[in-house]
C-alpha cells in the first residue's frame, strides 16, 4: 500500500449474509478515504451488483432517494460503453464495485468529504470481476446528494454475500 493511507479496519463476512456494515470508520481525521473491497457471492449465476448505502452521524442507514450513480463498463468481448446512469435513487446500485469471481480480482473506491457536513458524499471506484467467462473493468462515480456527516458505509446485495471483505483506510 502507498505510505500515504492510514489502516482505519477491516470487516469480514461471516456466514452467508446480505450486508456487511462498515460503522464508525468516517471522521473529520480525513477529508479522503480509500477502500479496498473483495466481496463474493454466495454462489455462482447471481451475478448481483454490489449495492451502497450510507450510514449517517446517528447510525441510520440512509434509504431516502439522495443518491446519484453513472458507470462506464469495459468488457474484455465488446467495445466500451455508459451504463447504468441515474438520480435521486435509494441506494447506488451502479458504484463501479462489482464481485471477486477469481483470483486478483475485485474493487476500490475513493470516498471525499464524508464527515464535512457542508458537502455532498463523493465516491469514484473501479473493479475487475469475470461475468460469464468474460472479463469486466469498471469505472464508477457516485454522490449523495445531501450535505450531512456520514460515519459508515452499508455493502449490501440482492443474493448474498458468501465471503470476502472490506479494508477502509485513510488517506493522509
């Protein structure tokens, strides 16, 4: 890891679960955050997009339509092209952070600004996962459009996580 991040935790799935909640890990110790995520399905042909939610400064997953979300997808089979665009959604479905389905593969993610109460929640991300014998890179931002203090972030999934995990670290 670059000398510039700061280890803030580690989560871990246990089990066969839908979300994994990484709380109490945003502060206004740093403007930044990176985030390194390996999470995998439960089992093979779910093929479900990780999905992102926040958690505010009293603990609350945030479900109101405050988020926007735009991807750019790279398949290894076709040419490249804008997915997924939306607005004033309940979750980000399209972050940009897809599942391990192999070796070496996986997600990260900025987050800026998350405990300043005066500024919108920035995320970009990026991924490599296999879908159908295929590899998959993406490109992903996302806001919550809300100014408010956000402690923690919610990785959740229509199937169900089988493994994996979330490291989250700050950036000096």
């Amino acid at each position: 890891m670059a000398s510039n991040l700061e280890f803030i935790g580690k989560f871990e799935v246990t089990g066969t679960v839908q979300t994994l909640d990484c709380d109490n890990v945003f502060s206004d110790a740093y403007t930044s955050y990176f985030i390194k995520v390996s999470l995998k399905e439960s089992s093979a042909g779910n093929d479900q997009w990780i999905r992102i939610r926040l958690i505010d400064n009293s603990g609350s997953v945030i479900t109101d339509s405050e988020y926007d979300y735009a991807q750019y997808v790279m398949p290894s089979n076709t040419g490249f092209y804008d997915s997924n665009r939306a607005e004033n959604q309940d979750n980000i479905t399209y972050s940009g952070i897809g599942y391990v389905d192999g070796p070496g593969q996986g997600g990260e993610m900025y987050i800026h600004n998350p405990a300043d109460s005066a500024s919108y929640t920035f995320m970009t991300a990026s991924s490599s996962t296999t879908v159908t014998g295929h590899q998959y890179s993406v490109k992903g931002v996302s806001f919550h459009e809300v100014a408010e203090t956000i402690r923690g972030i919610r990785f959740y999934s229509t199937a169900y996580f089988g493994s994996g995990s979330v490291s989250i670290y700050g950036v000096k």
